[in-house]
C-alpha cells in the first residue's frame, strides 16, 4: 500500500522523537526545518546528536522510554534500533490521534518521512512508500539540480504579489503567465 501524500502543518503540535542516535539525528534533522516544538527521549545520546540539538535549544530527557511517555504529544517518531520498542509505541498509539512514524519499519507507521528539498516555500518531497529510500534519495539529488538557486526569493515576491491581488480568474491567470516566464527564463 502506499503512503498518501500530504504536508502537515506542524505549528502547535508537539512532537516526540524516541532515540538518539545517528538515525534519529537524521529525522531531527528534518523535523527541524519545520518545527522546533521537539522533546527528545533516550537512553543513551549521541555526542554529534546532543550538539545539534542544543544548538536549536530542544528539549532532552535523558532516560529509557517508558509507557505513558507520549501522552501529551501529537506526533512521536521512533528511532531506535528496537523493534519491539517500534511495535509497543505504535500499539500505545492506538488509543490516541498520535500519529507515529517507525524508523525502517512502515508496519509501525501512520505515515513516512519522504526525501525532500526545501528551498524557501517551496517543498517538493519524492517518496517510494518505503519501498527504496536510497532511489527517492537520488531523485530528490536529481531534482534539486534542476532548481534554480533564485527560486525562493521568486516565491517571496510572488506571495507579497498575492496578497495585493483580489482572488478571480485574472489573479489566476497574471500568476500563471508570471511562473511561466520564471521557468522559461531559469529551467534548462
């Protein structure tokens, strides 16, 4: 099956990351791109992990993750090299809206971080459904190339633009013919 593509907005929602290691380094990584509102729980911490993390001021209880831990939070990532940890996460879930991610194991998750780039506004994410991260990894090095370096500032300017326009078709149309001298003018 695969995974329904969708960007959440992530203000007001708490999120737990379970681990911290070098894969949980890598979705803290991501998470913070789009939230800082992030609690760590783990046993054991990497070096590299616990300086990022306090680079970015995020909360870390250093302990062994116990039942009840995510009570409170909207979203919980597991990261650990646990499986059955992964499973009794998921299943504690169950009786929440917590939706949770399992790190390499898509039969514990509600939903999969994608490859993605982000460049200002724009965010493309490039998924397999779990199937190859490695190849959604190298289309997403593929299409990153493709990208002209300026793209954020055109999207900057473009929602400043949006915001002087009332809704209708001409606003439609005076956007469209505006993204399509962008692309002709940076896309080769």
């Amino acid at each position: 099956m695969s995974f329904f593509p969708s960007y959440l907005n992530l203000d007001n929602k708490k999120i737990l990351l379970v681990g911290g290691g070098a894969i949980a380094l890598e979705k803290l990584e991501k998470l913070i791109d789009f939230s800082r509102d992030i609690t760590i729980i783990a046993k054991d911490i990497s070096d590299e992990f616990l300086e990022f993390a306090n680079r970015y001021d995020i909360t870390i209880i250093q302990k062994a993750y116990k039942k009840g831990d995510i009570d409170g939070f909207d979203i919980v990532v597991v990261a650990t090299n646990t499986i059955a940890l992964h499973k009794e996460i998921y299943q504690e879930s169950r009786d929440s809206r917590i939706l949770v991610n399992s790190v390499d194991d898509t039969a514990y998750c509600d939903f999969i971080f994608p490859s993605y780039i982000k460049k200002g506004d724009l965010t493309i994410s490039i998924s397999t459904s779990g199937a190859s991260p490695a190849m959604a990894k190298r289309v997403r090095i593929y299409i990153e190339k493709l990208i002209p370096s300026n793209i954020a500032e055109f999207l900057s300017e473009m929602r400043e633009l949006r915001k002087t326009m009332p809704k209708g078709k001409e606003r439609m149309k005076f956007f469209e013919k505006k993204s399509d001298r962008f692309i002709e003018k940076y896309f080769k």
